[in-house]
C-alpha cells in the first residue's frame, strides 16, 4: 500500500515543533517522513536520516526550493521562524543600515517566510489533504492596538492572513496551531520563568504579568506531534491553542514547591527588569508578550480557538504536573558549569585530548599529531590506518611546548594512577541518550548567545557537558558556580567534538 507523505517544515529546527512531529509520524503507519533542511548533510539532519526521514534540502526564505520540497505532500507541517533572523549576526548589520531594529527586520522575513509556505502549498493542492500552519495571535487586533512590539506572534498571523485571502481553496484544506508558550523558556536566557533559590533557602520566579491570569504552557518537543496528528484526524478549519496545562504562574510556582517539597512563590516583575535583562528590542518585545498574555489571553480570547480537550478526537498532553517532575532543574543537579582556570591558554584543551586518547586506551591508533591552542578541534579528527601509522604519548608530547609538556606528562600521570570506576557503557548510554533527546540538539556550528543568564540557564547542556567529562576523568574541573567564564559556545564546542571523537576511537577499537 501506498504511503501518504507528510512533509514537516523546521525538522532540525531550534523551536523543535518540527521535530516532535517527525517523532509521531515516525511511528504511526502508512506515514512516509519527510524533513525540510537547509543542509541534509549536518549531524542533527543526519540525525533524522538515521530514523528514517527522507531529508530534502529547502529554505523557507526561498520559494524556489520549497516548491520542489512540497510536492506531492498529502500533509504539510508549516513553521515560520521569526527568533532564527532575530538572533541571526547578520541581521543587526542589516538592521543598522535600513533604520530598523532586530526584531522589524525578523517582523518582515517571518511574513515572508509564511507567505512561502502558503505559495509552495498551494502549487501541490491537487494531491494535499492537510495543511497544519503554525501561527500565533494578532497582539495588535486583540489588544486594540496597546501592545505593538509582540512582532513574533503578529507576523505569524499575518501568514494566516495572507493565506486566508490569497488561497481561499487551500485555506478550506488548513488547520490552524497555535503552539502555547514554552515553558522551557528559561532555557533560552529567561531566567526569570524558573523556580530559582533565595538566600533565605526559599525559591521565587517572576515575570512581567499577572500571577492570576491563566497561560496555555507546553513542551513544545513533547506534545507538537500529538497536536498536529490531531489536527489531520479532525476536520480542517480548526484553531486549535496547543496546551499541556492552562495554569496560572501562582499554580505553577506551587506545583513546583510541592513536588521538591519547597515553598516555591511567584512574584510580579515590573517590564523594566526584564528589558535590563534583555537589553534592546528583544526585550521590549518579551516585556509586551507577556503583559499581552497576562491582559489579553494567550490567544487573545478569539472566538474561533477550541482547546485540546474539545477538539472533537483524543489529544494526550504532557502536563505541567509531569514536566516539573521530569525535568532537569539546576537545583536539582546543581548548576554545573565550567570554570576551568587555563581554559583559554590551549592547556585544558589539550589534556582533554590526551585524557581522550588515555582514557580509550588507544594511543597505537593516532597519527602523529601537533597540538595548538587555535587548532587542536580540527587537528584531533585526523586519524589514520593504525598499521601504517603510530602515535605513543611521547609523540604527541613533542607536539607541545616543552614545558607545557612536562606538565601535561606528569597530569596524565597522575590521573592514570588515579582512575575513577566509572562504569564505562552506562555514562557512554547516558551521555548519547541525552545528546539525542528533547533538549539538546547541538551542531558545531550553531550560534550561541553568550550572556552569563544564557549560560546559566543551559541546565541541561551542562548535564551533557558533566557527563562527558565525568567519562573522561577530568570531572575535578568542574566546579558549580554562578560566575562562568567562558563562552557556551567554546564549551559545547570542546564537549561535542570530544564526544564524536570517542566514537570514532571506539569504532578503531572495534575493527583493529
């Protein structure tokens, strides 16, 4: 039998809607994947490949190649991405010469963005059952005009507006999903949305709105699959707000003290903190998101929004209660982050790498390599035929400053006569288990934003990053502090490219 292709927008994608779709169509029956990318051949879109999507490389700023991508789809899942040119370095440049702000810049490429989609989807409307859209609501319409700097949610809705008046036959075919807010976005650098401990042992979180008002909060990774199944299976023309809990912040902060058994309270925050904190028009935009919500509704009351649990079929969320539970907070492993003293002067770097080699007890199957302090990540991944090539540690030594060397001899040594337990195969399952789950979804050349709240936030990365060095030996690094020192990026950097050098040894280790 034949099977229906639905074709997901945003498959490697930051705001993992995408993603969570592919998860559920993977599994269900007479289902064919396939995931739009702009670059199949990286390691999160390989990722997918692995699972069995068939990537196809497109761009949602690019009509032309979306055209090709959609064709023959039965369903599209669409995703616009507004925070992607937000945050995009080259936007500020553009911003700067065209008298606009980050955010007007991304306003005008998200619409663009949705109107692609609705173009490219309507060209394969001869064989398209469904199209789901990803929008949000009109903050201008719904707040009479108050609140004009919620650009990310006005730009989704003028894609739908585009498509409702442009495609009316592809609009009887479209259901429409609003995501709710993530509650993960204390992930991002929004500190201020997670439980955090007072001096007084207490934990309090904040944000510019009321404490009463009700919030459609999601994990957006967990539950954009089932919405989106749910919208194929029910009639089209829907809006449907996706929620795994309508709470209010107060329930929230309470839910949380109660499952840590804490007191946990939530505190209104005047706009001003957050755009301190958020400095420029990112944070004049978060500050009205959320006085919007907290005066408007999430969806801003609209009429025509049904919620998950009247829909009309069954749609199983992941709730508040079962995220708290789940997740991984600071305060529950303690802010793990790197300070590692000579970090920047190639020292720790470089014993990263010997410690690899050790640690793996395959020092015969490395070339002969020179170690700097600019080159060591690429210079790492050269590894050769072990018959022809050798590489003891005074070799790699030699590669060093003498000194250094020394030094770095007698610290391998030291860490030999030292070796942890570790149970090997349990840290490598735990490790990879938690590289390829929900929350950590990192390339190489992925671009970080670097403020101390950012990194901060990053519980789970540093989870990852934790581990890793744990498996290595060279956990006594690691200290948890509030100061961190280095960029998030140069620290994924170092870990990711430990971890896939690792794998590459051990798949030495295997066939020599």
């Amino acid at each position: 039998m034949t099977k229906k292709i639905i074709t997901i927008v945003g498959v490697t994608g930051t705001q993992e809607q995408g993603s969570s779709v592919a998860d559920v169509f993977l599994k269900e029956e007479g289902w064919h994947v396939r995931g739009i990318t702009r670059d199949p051949s990286k390691p999160s879109s390989q990722v997918w490949a692995d699972k069995g999507v068939e990537l196809v490389k497109a761009d949602i700023n690019d009509f032309a190649t979306l055209k090709p991508a959609f064709a023959g789809s039965n369903v599209i899942f669409g995703v616009t991405d507004f925070w992607g040119v937000a945050y995009d370095p080259n936007t500020k440049a553009l911003a700067t010469s065209t008298s606009r702000t980050e955010t007007e810049v991304a306003y005008e490429a998200e619409k663009q963005q949705g109107r692609n989609i609705a173009d490219a989807a309507y060209d394969t409307i001869e064989t398209l059952d469904r199209l789901v859209f990803s929008t949000l609501s009109h903050t201008r319409k719904w707040s009479n005009g108050k609140y004009t700097h919620n650009l990310h949610f006005d730009a989704k809705w003028e894609g739908v507006e585009y498509l409702k008046s442009t495609y009316p036959t592809l609009d009887k075919k479209t259901s429409y999903l609003q995501v709710g807010l993530y509650v993960t976005n204390w992930k991002q650098g929004l500190n201020f949305a997670r439980p955090s401990k007072q001096p007084d042992g207490t934990f309090q979180m904040g944000l510019p709105m009321d404490g009463d008002a009700l919030v459609p909060l999601v994990d957006a990774r967990q539950d954009t699959g089932t919405f989106t199944k749910a919208l194929v299976q029910a009639g089209p023309g829907k809006t449907l707000l996706g929620f795994g809990s309508l709470i209010s912040w107060n329930e929230f902060a309470a839910l949380w003290g109660k499952t840590y058994e804490a007191t946990c309270r939530y505190k209104r925050i005047d706009r001003k903190v957050l755009e301190t904190a958020v400095p420029g028009c990112i944070g004049e935009e978060l500050a009205d998101m959320f006085e919007y919500i907290g005066e408007f509704g999430y969806d801003g009351r609209d009429p025509s929004v049904v919620y998950p649990d009247n829909l009309g079929v069954h749609v199983p969320v992941y709730t508040m209660g079962e995220y708290i539970k789940d997740e991984e907070w600071p305060e529950k492993y303690g802010e793990t982050i790197l300070t590692l003293e000579h970090y920047n002067d190639g020292e720790i770097r470089q014993l990263v790498f010997l410690q690899l080699v050790n640690k793996l007890d395959v020092v015969h199957l490395a070339v002969i390599i020179r170690v700097g302090p600019k080159n060591w990540v690429g210079s790492m991944d050269r590894l050769s035929d072990p018959a022809q090539n050798g590489c003891p540690w005074k070799d790699i030594l030699n590669g060093l400053a003498p000194a250094r060397a020394r030094k770095l001899s007698r610290t391998r040594e030291k860490l030999n006569d030292n070796k942890a337990n570790h149970k090997q195969k349990q840290l490598n399952d735990h490790l990879a288990a938690m590289i390829r789950s929900r929350d950590v979804q990192v390339d190489l050349n992925e671009t970080f934003d670097t403020t101390p709240d950012t990194i901060k936030a990053g519980a789970v990365k540093y989870r990852v990053i934790f581990t890793l060095f744990k498996r290595i030996g060279l956990d006594t690094y690691i200290k948890k502090t509030r100061a961190p020192a280095y960029s998030l990026k140069t620290i994924l950097r170092i870990s990711y490219t430990a971890l896939s050098l690792m794998e590459k040894f051990e798949v030495f280790v295997a066939r020599y």
